[in-house]
C-alpha cells in the first residue's frame, strides 16, 4: 500500500507532537489537519489553529492560515500515513501495538487495558470513542519516544474497514470481544458481521496472540482465520488455547460491583489472583478478563494485572456512569450508545443495582428512559418491541421510551403488564416521580442525545416524594 502524492507548500518547519483536528486543541507546534465535513469545513478553521500556535496545516488545498501546508488529495489519507509512520518507528524500536473490537464493551474493555498497561509502562489510549478511519490514526500520533504500548479501539459499519484500521498501527495482539446485533443494519446480519470483525485478528503474524472469547461462538469460529497463538478468555469451561483466562467465585456487592478470582492457566499451570472491581456492573467481569487476558499475553505478571483492575475508574462519560443521589436515588446514565445486546445489560444492572437499594429502601422502584437503538435496518420495530418485553421480564417497573420507536417500546412493556408511556427527551425529567432507593437507568443511542436527561435528574437532587 502506497500513500496518496502529497506536496509541501511553504518553508520546513519543526513540528509535533500534537495532532489534532479541533482548532481549539491545537498548542505551539501542532499539526493541523484540516477535515471537511458534512456541516464545516475544517479549513476554514486552519488561520485560527496556526493562531493557536500550529506549526504546519494538512489539508486538501491552501487555507489562509500562515504556515506551511502539505497538501494530498484526501486529509484522512494523509493522517493515517502520517500515523503508519508514527507506529511503524515505534514498532522497531520494541512498543507493543494492542487492538480491540466487538460489537459491545470496547470503550470499557479499552479503559481497563489502559489502566493495566500504564501500571507497566508509558501507555498510549484512546480518549473516549475514538474508533473510526479519523479516531484510531489520532491516537496512534499521540505515540512518542518512550511509548511502550498503543491501545487501539476499532468500530467497523462493513466488511474491509477494521482491516484497515489494523493496517495503520499493525497489530501485535488483536482482542474480539463479542458479535452482537449492534448495526445489523448496516451489516445485514450476525455472520457478515462475524466476518468483518474477524479480520482484527486476521493479518496477526504466528507470534502475534488472537484474545477471543470463548463463550461466544461466533467469536471463537475466529481461532479458525489466524495463525496467532490463540488466548481464550470467558466462564465457560476454556480448553486449548496457549493461554485461558478466567473468573472463579464471582460476586457482587450493593453497587454491582463484582470481585472474583482471577485464573490463568498456560502450559506452566495455573496461576490465580484476587480482584474486586470499582466498575459498575456483571459485565465488566467479561471486560475485565479480556483485558487481562491482553495484558497477559504481552507479558505482564498476574499480581500486577489483578491490582490495576481493582484501582481501575471509569473513564469515559456517559457509560454505566452512577450517581448517587443525596436523597438515595440512583441514576445510571449509560447515554452514549446503545444495540440489543448492551440495551439487555444495562437493564439486568440496574436491576441488579435495585436489589442493593432494597436492602435500605424495601418498596424501590426501576424506572428504565429508553431512547432509540439507531442502525437496525428493517428488523428496528421488532427489536424496539422486543426490547420493552425484555425490560418487563428483568423486572423493570416502569418505562420511558424516547424516540421514533418509542411507541414500539411502550407496546413491547404494556404486553408484560408493566408501566410504560412514550415521552420527549425535554418532558422525561419533570415527569417522573421517584423515591429514595429508586434506580433510574437512561441508555439510548448516540443520537438521542438522554445525556441531557441524566444530567437534569442528578441536578435535581432532593426532589423525591
């Protein structure tokens, strides 16, 4: 693969190590790259970045900013060339390149690595979600001279996109998590997208580790498309492999926050370590033991591994975020994103959650705001209704739905018998009545923005009957 013909216009300069995109991140020496998008042109926005102290624009054509331009046919292009450059120098000289797919747990999955890996040596992470053609080349420039390890994080909308994200920061450990019904629509159906997730293990040299999980069938079919060693991670009963990683005595206390045993086994036996996570939810004990299972394969020790998950915070927003209330209600915004798949997780954790405030407060209720699950296709209807039925059999005790599939929503709930009513994101906040010990779930897709509703119901503290 050859990079797109560039040309510099103007003067050499000295310039680094930023790179950014948004003027207002750009400090003295950055790289601008100018993007054009569908509501601004990044361009337009280069005079203001070179104020800022930008040392050099990357863009399509010339902008008025006074600095040296390199201009190439496609902006994206040239970041991620200058981004393969970036990681192939640190490659050679010993950084260990990780990256992590799957349709649900990515972001969280990515935090705890982040946390693991920065306990044993300078780690390079995405901030937040950054896991398109634009986010995974932005971290991968981030590297430096004393980088030891780059966390990568891709999404993919098709068959051949993760593939070329893994092209950009050449893999030494590629992690799938999962193959979930997250943008079936796009994909048109759980095998195509099998497929294009498969291919973050793909191109792994036989030095390389595939971290697969196990409990997951589709996922574990990928064994079949690498010829890395294979690192199995799950709590079902793990065989081959060159190395297994799982969870024994797994328990939750009020907050769903789980501790466990952790268990590696290799051809040296089996090893074991304590962890009691501070991330909310049963499933960040499947989070936590592909991460290990990472970090394990990058040679990590288990006594380290097992500490940095049981320090590791929560670090990007709106995602199983809880707030405690003074007056004892608990809200879980969990806003940023949402499939099927993760829609049934966040329920089961808020009503895991209900069950510790019941403890205190015996009648708490579960009031589920959810918002649409954007990207289903033709199957959108039927999984919004089936969605509802779901919350009704977790034991949800009223819903909110929020959206042009909230009727649906409210159709799947009210055939399980349970409160359900369709509402706008502005009026959810002033129509609830809540009491201490309630839990109030909001999840949603990213585009119905119920962060604000979140927001709103933590702001207003002290109002409950």
């Amino acid at each position: 693969m050859q990079p797109a013909a560039v040309e510099l216009v103007g003067d050499d300069a000295l310039v680094g190590p930023e790179v950014v995109i948004d003027n207002r991140e750009a400090r003295p020496g950055a790289i601008f790259v100018a993007i054009p998008g569908e509501r601004v042109d990044g361009h337009d926005f280069a005079p203001r970045a070179v104020e800022a102290g930008a040392a050099c624009v990357i863009g399509t054509h010339l902008t008025e900013a006074d600095a040296p331009h390199i201009l190439a046919a496609d902006s994206v292009d040239a970041l991620s060339w200058l981004a393969r450059g970036v990681v192939a120098e640190a490659r050679a000289r010993g950084m260990l390149s990780v990256g992590v797919t799957g349709s649900s747990g990515k972001t969280s999955t990515k935090d705890l690595m982040a946390q693991i890996f920065e306990a044993a040596g300078p780690t390079v992470a995405p901030v937040g979600s950054q896991n398109n053609e634009i986010g995974v080349p932005l971290t991968a420039c981030r590297v430096g001279a004393s980088t030891a390890y780059l966390i990568s994080e891709m999404g993919a909308r098709g068959i051949g996109h993760i593939a070329w994200l893994t092209s950009l920061v050449g893999l030494d450990i590629g992690m799938c998590l999962n193959v979930g019904r997250a943008h079936v629509g796009e994909f048109g159906g759980m095998e195509t997208t099998a497929r294009a997730k498969s291919e973050i293990v793909a191109d792994l040299a036989p030095d390389g580790w595939a971290v697969l999980n196990f409990d997951d069938p589709l996922v574990s079919a990928m064994a079949d498309a690498t010829r890395a060693r294979i690192a199995w991670f799950g709590e079902g009963n793990l065989t081959g492999g060159d190395l297994r990683v799982t969870a024994r005595d797994v328990r939750l206390n009020a907050l769903s926050q789980a501790s466990f045993t952790l268990v590696a086994s290799d051809g040296d036996g089996e090893r074991t370590a304590e962890v009691a996570l501070g991330v909310i939810g049963r499933q960040q004990v499947s989070n936590a033991l592909a991460a290990a299972a990472a970090a394990l394969a990058a040679g990590l020790d288990l006594d380290l591994i097992a500490a940095a998950l049981s320090a590791a915070t929560p670090r990007s927003q709106w995602r199983m975020e809880l707030a405690p209330r003074a007056d004892g209600v608990l809200i879980l915004n969990d806003a940023y994103n949402a499939n099927p798949d993760s829609m049934a997780v966040a329920l089961a954790t808020a009503v895991e959650l209900a069950a510790g405030t019941r403890r205190e407060h015996p009648e708490a209720r579960v009031v589920a705001v959810l918002g649409d699950m954007l990207e289903l296709g033709p199957t959108a209807a039927e999984l919004h209704q089936e969605l509802g039925r779901l919350a009704a059999d977790l034991g949800i005790n009223e819903v909110v739905a929020v959206g042009e599939f909230a009727d649906q929503i409210v159709a799947g709930a009210t055939s399980e018998n349970i409160a359900a009513r369709a509402s706008t994101r502005d009026q959810v906040a002033s129509s609830l009545t809540l009491s201490p010990g309630d839990v109030v779930l909001i999840k949603g897709s990213r585009g119905v923005g119920l962060e604000t509703v979140a927001a709103t119901l933590v702001a207003r503290d002290g109002e409950t009957k």
